[in-house]
C-alpha cells in the first residue's frame, strides 16, 4: 500500500525504527537493553543516545506521540485483532511507515479495509505478515519461483507448502492469537486476502507462460 506521496524524512524524524511491545512477550525475548549495549559497541554511539519511550496502545495519544518521532514503527504487540488497530490508524496520521508480526489474516483484512486507502494517499506502507508465520512460506516460494523461471523460463502456476516439523515452542502471545482467530473464517479460506493483494509489476505475471503446479 503506497503512493507517489513525499515519504517522511529522515531529518525530520528523531528515530529511523520505532519497536512497540518493550513490555510484552516478544519485546522481552528481543532484550531492548541488551541490544542497545550492542548497537553502542558496534556503531560507536553512547549508550546514552538510544532512547526508549512509553506508549501505551489503550492511550491514543501516546501512539501519536510515539510513531510522529519514527519514521518506521514495528509493532510486536498482539494479538493484533485485540491491540493492532490504533497503532496503525496512529501511523497512518502521523505519515509513519508500520509493520508487524501478525499472523492475523482477519486483522490484515480490517487493516487493509479501514487504513488501506489513506495510507495510499498519504504514502504510508503498511506491512504485515513479518514474523515466522509468513516468512519462510514466502522466502521458499519466492526462491521456489525464480529457480523455475531460470531453469524454464516458467514460473509455477501454483506453489503448495507444508511444514513436517518446527524446532522450539509457542509463545504465550502467539497462543493468544491462534485462540483469538479460531473459528474465523479467514481460517478456512487460502484466497482470504487475495482480493486485496498488491497490484504491482512485480506482481504480475501476464506474458510468460506458466507452468505446472509445484
């Protein structure tokens, strides 16, 4: 979701990357404190100078003050049916680009449905799907492709994924949002979010010819 719009500065920002969720889950599993020790070291800037701030996604105002100051914001705090909606309507207000984790397709949805067309006019990128429930489909597919149209000059009409095992367990947070969208049915559908899929060149794939399904 973009336009030709002006995006925000970066001299105009006072921080590049915004990370919501500090308190929760997976802003404790990222070590905040941690990593600023390692940002410090390894680019040569006072510990000092990376700051953290408070926002609370029940307060909107402090979303507003908080993602005016970034120039992007990811937002770990889930489940994102439940939290996510005010973060991105903050964003989208103060022109600040925004990406989650969610896995969430009926909040990807509400997002595209109520954001969607403002954030294209005011040149704001909303994306989702950035943690592990949509990341290793999407490498492999994307890889998948490029290997087909190299070999064959073909990409594949239809690329099917399944996973046979998965190492580690399940977040607290991501139990709340696999609960959260039981039942719903995005849950049942593989084309929930079809009809609102980017349309871009790169998206396309008219004139190559398409071989069969992998």
């Amino acid at each position: 979701m973009a336009s030709t719009a002006p995006l925000p500065v970066d001299e105009e920002r006072e921080f590049h990357l915004g990370i919501l969720g500090s308190t929760g889950f997976v802003g404790n599993a990222t070590k905040l404190q941690e990593l600023k020790k390692e940002l410090s070291i390894k680019y040569g800037i006072n510990e000092q100078d990376i700051h953290t701030a408070v926002a609370d996604v029940d307060d909107y105002r402090s979303l507003v003050a908080l993602t005016q100051r970034c120039r992007v914001l990811l937002t770990t705090v889930g489940p994102y049916l439940l939290y996510g909606e005010p973060v991105a309507r903050a964003c989208v207000e103060t022109r600040t680009h925004y990406c989650d984790l969610t896995g969430e397709m009926p909040f990807v949805s509400l997002l595209y449905s109520r954001h969607g067309a403002a954030a294209k006019e005011r040149g704001v990128k909303l994306v989702s799907f950035c943690g592990f429930d949509s990341v290793p489909s999407d490498i492999s597919v994307m890889l998948i492709q490029e290997k087909a149209i190299q070999l064959t000059n073909k990409p594949c009409r239809e690329v099917k994924l399944a996973v046979r095992s998965i190492r580690g367990g399940v977040s607290g947070a991501t139990l709340a949002s696999a609960l959260n969208v039981m039942g719903h049915r995005s849950m049942k559908s593989s084309y929930y979010l079809a009809a609102n899929a980017v349309d871009t060149p790169q998206n396309r794939i008219e004139g190559l010819p398409v071989q069969p399904r992998v």
